[in-house]
DNA sequence: AATGCTCCAGCTGAGC
DNA sequence: GCTCAGCTGGAGCATT
C-alpha cells in the first residue's frame, strides 16, 4: 500500500472501486429480489418501499420531514386544499404552539348523525371555523370529531381567518431551525 | 419543414431544441426565483415545494399516491412503527372495507383526563386493540378519540392482532388495482 | 420461509430489506473513500470515474455508446462543430461503409512546416474538404496527418458536402440497428 | 406585491410557481416532439441529444469535460485499456506538456501495408512503445500513422513505461487546476 | 462562493 | 401499444 509504481497504484485504485462496484450490485440485485418476491405474495410494493423508508431514517431526519409535512399541511388548509383531510394532530400542535398553552376542552364536541350530513353542514363548518378563529378559539378547540367530514372544513375556516388576520405571517408558518448535524459514529 | 438537404434539416433540429431548451431554462430560473422570494418573506420553502406539487397532481396520481400511503399506514401499523400517529381516517376506511359494512358507532368512546395517561395506558390501550380485534370489533370502533396518545396505540394492537389472525394477507394489505388511464387532450 | 402470518412475514420483508440496504451503503461508503484516498494521492478523481465506467461496461454497452458518439461526431463535423478535434477512426470507418470498399490509399498525405499554418490554410483545407467530397474521394482519403489542424477542417468540410448532396439522410447518420439483449447468468 | 395578507400572499407564490411550472412542462413536451420527429425522420436521437449537449456548454464546462476526458485517457493508456483507440491529439499534449518543449519530428512514421499486420506486430508496437519511452522519446513521436492498429498499442507501451518510470505521479496524471469562475451577467 | 452529496423527476428500455 | 420499473442526469441542499 505504500510507495509503488504510480501504474500499480493506478491498477490497485481501478480493480478495489472495480471489485467493491461488483458487491453492491450483487446486493442491489438481491434487494429487487426481496421486493419482486413480496411483489409476488401479494403485498404492495409502493408501500413497502415507503415503510423500509420510514424505518431506515434517523430521527433528525424524522423530526424535518414531519415539520415540513406539518407546515405544509398548514399551508394547504389555508388555501383550501385539504380535501376532506382533516389536519394532524402534530400540525394542530404546531399552530397552538404560538400562543400561551392553555389547557384544552373538547368537551363541548358536537356529534350530529352522518346522514344528515351535507354540503350545507360542510360550508356551515367552515363559516363556524372562520368565525371561531376571529373569536380567539384555538385548532384545538375544533368541535368536529374525527371521521366527521366537516373536522377537516372547520380545520379550512379557521385556517384561512388565522391567515388572514395580520400583515405579519404566522410562526407557525415559518421554516423550523436548522437541526444538528451532530452524530457520527464509524467503525 | 418539408424535403430539404439532411445537413439542414439537421442543423433546423439541433437549433429549435437549442432554442426551447434555452426557454426551458429561463422559466426554471424564474420558478427558483419565486422559491428564493418565498424563502425571504419568511416562508418555509420546502413545504411550499410540496404544495405545489400537491396542487399540481392529477386525480388519477392523487388516488394512487393516497393508496400507496393509506396501506403503508397498515403496514406500519401492524409492525409497531405508527410513532404516536394515529392511523388516517383513509387507513381507516380501507381496512374496514373488507367485511360487509356495517353502521359505525363510536357512541362509547373514552375520555381520560390527559395527565392521567403514562406509559401503563398506553399499553393498556394497545392490549385491548388486540382484545378488540379478537372479538371481531372494527377499526372504525376506535374508543379512542382524535388527539389521545391512546388512540394510535390502540391501532397498532388492532392491526398486529388483524394481521396475525389468518395464513392470509388481508385484502386491504394487497396491491390497488390499476387506476384508468382517462383523460387525454393534447392539441 | 414457508406459510407464516402475514405479520411476520411483512416483518422479516422488511428487515431483510433493511440488513441488506445497510450493507449496500456500507460498500457505498467504502467505495467513496476509495476515490478520496485516490484524489488524497494526487489522482484525478473525476478521471479515474470514468475509467472505472469504460472498465465496468460489458460489450454491448460498449458498442452502443461507440456507436452514438460516432454518429454524434459526423453530425458535428456536419454543423462545423468539431472545434479543432479531427473525427475518429470509427466514425470515419463508419461513413465509409456506405461505398463499396475499395483499398484505401494515403500514400499522398500532405506535410507542412507546423510554423506556416495559418486561418487561411486551415479555410482552403475546409474548401479542400469540400471539393474532395464532391469528386467522389472518401473520407479516409484524408490528406492531412494526425495532429495536424487542417485535417479536422477538410473533415468538416468533407462531412459538409457529404450531408449537402441529395434529400436522403446518408446511411452512417441513421440510428444503429438494435444490439442483442443476449447473455444472462444469474446465479 | 407589497404587504398583503399571509393567506393571501401564499396564495400568489403557489400560483405563480403553477403557472410557471406548466410553461415549463410545455416546453419540455415540445422539446419531446422534435426528438421524436428528428427519430422518425430518420436521424439517431440519442447522437442529437449528444450534439446539443455539446453545443449547450460553455467554454468553462468544454474545457473541465476535455480535461478530465483526457487524463481518463492517459489512465486507460496506462492499463491498457484503450481497445484500438489511440489517443487523441489533445491527450498526446497534455502529457508531452510536461518537458521542456522540443520542435517535434515525426519524420520517420512508419508504413506497413494493412494485410500485414497481426497479432504479432500489434504486440511488437507495443514493446517498441516501452522501448521509445524509456530512451526519453516523447508521445508525440509515435511512428504509427492514424488508422495504423499499431497507434494504440505504442502509446499503451509508452504510458505504461511513463508510468513505471519514478515513484511519482506524472504532472499530467494530476487533477487539472480549477477553472475561472469568470462570466456572469443575468439580468 | 464553490464543491460534493442526496434526492427526485424525467427519460429509456423491457414486459404484458 | 401501453404501462411500469430502473436508471441516469440534473437540481437542491448542506457543507467548507
């Protein structure tokens, strides 16, 4: 490994990355196998990728990924764009995060028979939420339970009113500080 | 455009692609100058990044996009991975979907006091998800409600109980069939 | 590996998966070390990359990609974009394989004091080109030597008139034939 | 674009960028279509995209592709990798750049009657490469004529003794210098 | 500010 | 013929 002819070295430099390149195809090979075989017992693979992914991130990674996710979500639901999806409980957290915690009180939830559930009682939601916001209620305060299709419509109102109310943006909308890099921990 | 001397023809592809390619690159230059924009006035700009690409999906990607996740969502939930988020209401849905449908009724849901629930809840809760899901209970039954810690844990017992049950992979683990290819309309 | 609940068998997919990816980045990591131990040692690191491509590449990618830079090359002599580098040998041998193949004959190669080349003759060698073309000469019959600067300039000249002749693409310009997909041997 | 309201703000962003974007996919789209002509018309797109890729580069970019082309070049000489390729003239002067520059004679080039070389003559070239670097000739003065098979083998000789020769790395095996950042001026 | 890595999207080639 | 997965190239992002 030391002084040689630089030819050698060349050849040496050539034939390791050669040699390591070989290995990593071997087992990039075996990973489509793995994936073709799950493929062939019936489970999907789309999915599978995606949870291989989520299991094989750190937790720094973690934590920026789901804060952008949240703040997109609070993004979404200002304009409009929820689609039937309520927010999260992490993005309903980000945006109570500003103001001073008070201890919260769902109790009033108003449950209503899904039959009688339509567009008129989706657009009344979302009137409901403006106006909750401007009244000074909190995300949390949404009076829709969960699996309730006017949650995420009351989520759209008071969004749009908190978005609306200043010249100043939100904190909860702005870019989360950096992470640290930090931990290394090789061989 | 039509019989002319190979050269020029030549030379009339290689110049009208310079052209648009240079087209191509001005709008992305202006498309980063927004983000740049965004990123100044404060906003989180990967978050803005996946707006737009939501914005800009067509139903036909949505729906596939939210499969892949909804059942990445059961997979995760089956191996322990949920992390305290509940499972979606898609999720929901889509493992209920399998048995004859049946008129939901979460009329006996819990509430707890929230500084009450520890670590020995938590586990209570993921127990009786099993218990649950034993006794032929449905996802949808949940005696959880939306913002309990409990919640997601109760989904990860139900689905570990769910996937553990039968030689078979249930129907809503399997691969979505193929969405329509539709919509087409180019000049 | 036989029959097994569907919850284990996820599981052991998904770790498979994952012991396998983390090996995969192990070898990538060592590879990467590899080429900053070389660039360390005064290598050009970006060289010895490509070195390691052309090594790696089996023979029907080799010939592939000869062959598309081979046409490339004759479709910029074409447009007068060889800035200085004389066509290769296998493009050249390329647009002669049109022709019945006669046997070649350089014997009249002309040499010329290095001192004396100038823009003016390096443009009467671009008009040489042209002429040539036109009388019926071939491309191998090039009279200017390698390292000389006019015999790029005859070559573009040459491929000029070449393209110019009638309203049919030449047959060295048009997209090779498919290569056989061929060999295989898995394990 | 002054003070205006977050939701109303984040609203503009998200359209601009949408606009933008589908300006862009259009284009993209037309640049397919002559590609796709350009094939059906005949010509070898993968040889076209080449061609514009070239003419897209700047002067900056030429250089650092040439250069790193160049030592790979050097490299693959040195392992014999060159398969019948000789080296170009630009690869011949970078590693002539090192000595002391000498008017350079290649007076003697030797020609052989094609038919009459082989194996054995392909290999003897390749010995008399060794044999001219070690007596201290230089690339430039390779007896073999372009097109002769015998050119590549000589110069594999040549740089593998050019490599053999000290425990230090040639100057023209080195990482090429970094580039003028120079020109720059959007609007 | 420049460089290198990582990720993603778009393109290419195979397969039903 | 169309879809789909793999892959290459480019773009963003973090770093020095």
């Amino acid at each position: 490994m030391a002084n040689q002819r630089p030819s050698d070295e060349l050849r040496s430099f050539r034939d390791r990355i050669i040699r390591l390149e070989a290995e990593k195809a071997e087992i990039a090979d075996s990973i489509k196998d793995v994936y073709a075989e799950a493929g062939t017992r019936g489970y999907a693979v789309k999915s599978l990728r995606l949870v291989v992914k989520r299991q094989m991130e750190d937790p720094a990674d973690r934590r920026a990924r789901e804060a952008t996710e949240e703040i997109a979500e609070l993004y979404m639901a200002t304009l409009g764009m929820l689609g039937g999806t309520p927010l999260g409980e992490a993005a309903r957290a980000r945006l109570n995060a500003d103001p001073k915690a008070e201890p919260e009180d769902n109790s009033e939830q108003t449950t209503l028979a899904p039959e009688t559930i339509g567009a008129e009682q989706i657009a009344e939601a979302h009137r409901r939420g403006v106006d909750d916001a401007r009244a000074g209620k909190r995300i949390l305060e949404n009076p829709f339970i969960a699996g309730d299709p006017r949650r995420a419509s009351w989520d759209e109102g008071f969004c749009e009113a908190s978005g609306s109310d200043g010249m100043e943006i939100p904190d909860a909308w702005r870019r989360p500080g950096k992470k640290k890099p930090d931990e290394d921990g090789e061989k």
